[in-house]
C-alpha cells in the first residue's frame, strides 16, 4: 500500500501525466465522485443542496504569472460577494501558491491582504491551506502578517510533520483559527513521520493541545481535519471528560468523502463544514485523494468500464 501511495503522489507531480487524464472522460466521471463540478457555480449550489456549512476552494497549484494570481485573488473576491449575496454560510481556502508565492512572497503576502479585507468587510473567513515543505516557512510567515492585521483568518497545519508541535506553540499565542489535517504530499522520513500510526498519534496529541483551556483562553478556533472515525471518537472522549459541550467541537471534512460519518458528527452537536472543491485544474489534488485510499484506484477502473 505505502508503494502504491509513494506511484500516486509521484503521478501528482507529473505534467504529462496531468495533461492527458485530464482529457479522459472516465477520469473526469471518476473525479465526480470528490466533486460536486468544476464550476464555483455548482460548488455554491452543492452547498445550497447539502444545507450545511461549506469550505470553497478552487482547485490550481503553481501558476505561470504574477498575473495569474492577481486574477486568483479577483476570483476569491468575486466568490466572497456572490457567497453574501446568497446568504450561504460558506467560507473560502486559499494555497498560497495560487495566490502568486513561486514568484514573490510579498506579492502574494499583498494578494492575501487584499482577500481579507474584502472578507473583513463581508464578515467572512479566509482559511490558508498548507501545502508540501517547501512552503512551510513561508506560508507561516506571510499567516503571520496577515493575522497581526486580520482576525478572521486560520491556517492549515499538518500532523505528518515532526515541525508541527513547534509550530503549533507558536500558533496559539495568536489565537488563530488552526485547521489540524494528517497532510497529503510526498515527503521524505527526515520530515514527516513515516508510519501511519505515529502520524495518527501525533494527530490526537496536536488535538489535545489545541483543545488545551490555555488555546480556548487565547481564542483558538479549533478545526479538526479529518474522515478517521478512531481519530475522531478519541477527539470526542477527550473533550467529554474535559467537559466541554458538543459545540465545542469543530471538524471539517470533504465532499464526497465518509457521508455517514459527516452526518453523525452533525447528530452529535458539533460544529461541521464540508470542503467543497471546483476548478478545472483537478489532476495533482485527485492523486492525492486515490493516494490517501489507494482502494480508490477501483473506482477510477470502475469509471473506465462504466457508460
Ligand atoms: C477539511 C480538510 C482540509 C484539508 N486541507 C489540507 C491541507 O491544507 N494540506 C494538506 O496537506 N492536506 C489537507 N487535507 C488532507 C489531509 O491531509 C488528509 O490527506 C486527508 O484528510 C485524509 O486523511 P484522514 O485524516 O481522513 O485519515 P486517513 O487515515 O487517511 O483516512 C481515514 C478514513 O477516511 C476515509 N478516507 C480518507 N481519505 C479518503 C479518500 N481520499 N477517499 C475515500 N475515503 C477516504 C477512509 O475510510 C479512511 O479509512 C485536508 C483534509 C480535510 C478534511
């Protein structure tokens, strides 16, 4: 299985690969299942349908210009105002990288500064995801900035990495919002863990931290990323007997992605989102997904049968 995820996030990173599955309709039939489409339209009205609170992002990693980012930002924007308009209790994710960081850190550190203020004005949040370790820096440096200017702002941070405890300390003084994922990229044993089980403990030891009443005290806007129903009942147990209320608890998971337990999160009491992601550019975020469930793989070979 760890061979068949080490092929899927290698394919993730493959250009030639991404230009021609993209093509393929049994691929797209196939991506369906993860994505409501690749419009922000059928994204907005997927969160309508689902009647809960929903996380947009749109899918594109690396860009070819600064241009590209300043029409990413434009977009986020557009999306901000269409989701008030609707009334829809929508927030939005952004990757850095899409916001123009291959080219400048301070242009993209401008481009995020124009998203939240726009979502200042329009009483939303703007959550930043983490992507490989070549960001990590980076992106914490420019959530820094823009959570001394903004409060409604959080930052994805991935429990893989050995990093994160650090991290982490230095987050909740802040009183950020911290959306705690296991992490999706291809990195080496010097920087992540590699057995599953330890990325897992790890996760629980991050939850129980950011659960801590000090992060509560400072603000913390706790967000638990993830679809590990072992993960997710050892979360439960520990905020019961630290006698915190149901609401008190916040998971976020994505579309498509263990309903059942989505729902029955939502009979618990806790707080929910679904991420809902859209866009044309799904190829490398797909081969995350097959990676994560490599049993994915039958669905996409089922898609290829299928009419
Ligand atoms: C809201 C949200 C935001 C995220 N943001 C980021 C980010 O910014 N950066 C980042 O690196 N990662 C991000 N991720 C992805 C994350 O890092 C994991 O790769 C992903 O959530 C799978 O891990 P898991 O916690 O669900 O646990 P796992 O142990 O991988 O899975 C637990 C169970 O969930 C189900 N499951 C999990 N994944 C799949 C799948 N793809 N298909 C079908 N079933 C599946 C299976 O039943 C599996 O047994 C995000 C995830 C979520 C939910």
């Amino acid at each position: 299985m760890n061979l068949l995820r080490s092929i899927l996030l290698a394919g993730s990173e493959s250009r030639w690969l991404r230009d021609r599955a993209t093509k393929y309709k049994f691929a797209q039939r196939a991506v369906s299942r993860f994505m409501p489409g690749e419009t922000f339209e059928e994204a907005l009205e997927a969160s309508r349908a689902l009647g809960l609170g929903t996380v947009l992002t749109q899918l594109g990693e690396n860009l070819r210009s600064v241009e590209e980012s300043k029409q990413v930002t434009r977009h986020y924007i557009t999306v901000l105002e269409r989701v008030h308009e609707s009334k829809l209790d929508v927030e939005i994710s952004v990757k850095l990288t899409q916001l123009g960081l291959d080219f400048s850190r301070e242009a993209c550190a401008e481009n995020l500064h124009t998203l939240m203020e726009r979502a200042k004005t329009l009483v939303n949040w703007v959550w930043i995801d983490m992507e490989s370790t070549a960001y990590t820096d980076a992106t914490l440096d420019i959530f820094r900035r823009a959570r001394s200017a903004f409060a409604n702002t959080g930052l994805c941070v991935q429990s893989y990495l050995y990093r994160t405890a650090a991290d982490v300390e230095t987050l909740i003084p802040l009183g950020a919002g911290i959306r705690l994922v296991k992490g999706a990229y291809r990195e080496p044993p010097e920087k992540a863990f590699p057995h599953k089980k330890d990325v897992d403990e790890n996760y629980f030891r991050l939850a129980e931290r950011l659960l801590s009443q000090e992060a509560r005290a400072r603000g913390v806007r706790a967000i638990f990323g993830t679809h590990d129903p072992i993960l997710i009942r050892r979360i439960e147990e520990h905020a019961r007997s630290a006698g915190l209320s149901p609401d008190a608890l916040e998971f976020q998971m994505l579309y498509g992605i263990r309903r059942q337990e989505q729902l029955r999160v939502v009979e618990a009491g806790h707080r929910f989102r679904v991420l809902i992601s859209y866009g044309a550019a799904w190829f490398p975020w797909y081969m995350r997904r097959l990676a994560e469930r490599p049993a994915n793989v039958l669905f996409v070979l089922r898609s290829l049968f299928a009419r």
